[in-house]
C-alpha cells in the first residue's frame, strides 16, 4: 500500500507539471485580488494528469505482485 501512495503521490507530482503555469497565473490573480466564477483547464491538462496517475498506480500495482 505504501509503493501505491508513493507511486501515485509522484505520478500526481508529474502529471501536474504541464499546469504549473497556469496556476502561477491564477494564484497571483489571486493575491491581487481578482475573483473569477471559474478557474478554467486545458482538456489536455487534464487529460494527462489522468493517464500519468493511473499508468503510475498501474507500475506500482505490477511492480508489488
């Protein structure tokens, strides 16, 4: 169980790297003062964060058996 918390806490950490940007953005809008109704993601982004998680719960599933 720990290799699977492990693994998917990196595949989390990886898989959020393409939206570091976008976050900057929003948490300096953010710190100024700027609300928005929605804090909208590329599909994309969210895309490969799904994928990268699961093929890293995936490895640490095939490489606990």
């Amino acid at each position: 169980m720990l290799v699977l918390y492990s693994f998917t806490l990196i595949g989390l950490t990886i898989g959020l790297f393409p939206t570091r940007k976008l976050m900057t953005t929003y948490a300096e809008e953010i710190s100024r003062g700027v609300k928005r109704e929605r804090y909208d993601y590329p599909r994309s982004h969210i895309a490969f964060l799904v994928f990268v998680v699961v093929a890293m719960a995936f490895a640490a599933f095939v490489l606990t058996q």
